[in-house]
C-alpha cells in the first residue's frame, strides 16, 4: 500500500466486509484497495481497516471528513494517515489521527 494514499480507520463491526467499506469510502473518491486488520494469531477481525485511495488529495479529504460509522446517524469513524518510519520515529508506521 502507498502510505502517501493510505488511511487508517476505525471502528468497525466485527462483521464488516472489505466490500461494505469500501462502499463507505468511495463516497469520498476511488479506493484502490481495502485491507481489514486481522490478529496475527488467529485471523479475528480487529475493528480497523486500512484504506488506499487513488489519490493523496482523496486520502486526506477522508482524515479532514471522515465518514459515518456504520449503523450511526451522527457518529463519524476515527480516521488518520499512516506516516512511513524514519530516523526520528520511534515505530514502524505511526497514525496520525484527524482532528
């Protein structure tokens, strides 16, 4: 995934399928690709997903308005972009969440 292009959000049910966010996320532009965050040691959905846009603008209009949780009239997802490691960064990719 290109991290300039990619999203972080959450939460999601547990029952949320890559089709049904993606559906979610091309309200705001072209998703490239919808990955579902999975625990390593058994597989089980964790809630969050990340999500590639065509475009870098797409990708922080998505931070700046995110969209409705599902099932929610009034509650909108935690979304934040994924900033790559560096000399300065103590992690290996780090979120930033919007504001």
């Amino acid at each position: 995934m290109d991290d300039s292009k990619t999203v972080l959000a959450r939460p999601f049910p547990l029952s949320t399928t890559e089709d049904r966010v993606k559906a979610l996320f091309d309200a705001l532009g072209r998703v490239k690709r919808v990955k579902l965050r999975r625990d390593e040691s058994n597989q089980a959905f964790r809630g969050s997903v990340y999500v590639e846009f065509e475009s870098h603008d797409t990708a922080a209009a998505a931070v700046a308005n995110p969209p409705l949780r599902p099932n929610s009239k009034t509650e909108v997802l935690e979304v934040g972009t994924i900033v790559p490691s560096g000399p300065d960064v103590d992690c290996v990719k780090c979120v930033i969440m919007g504001q």
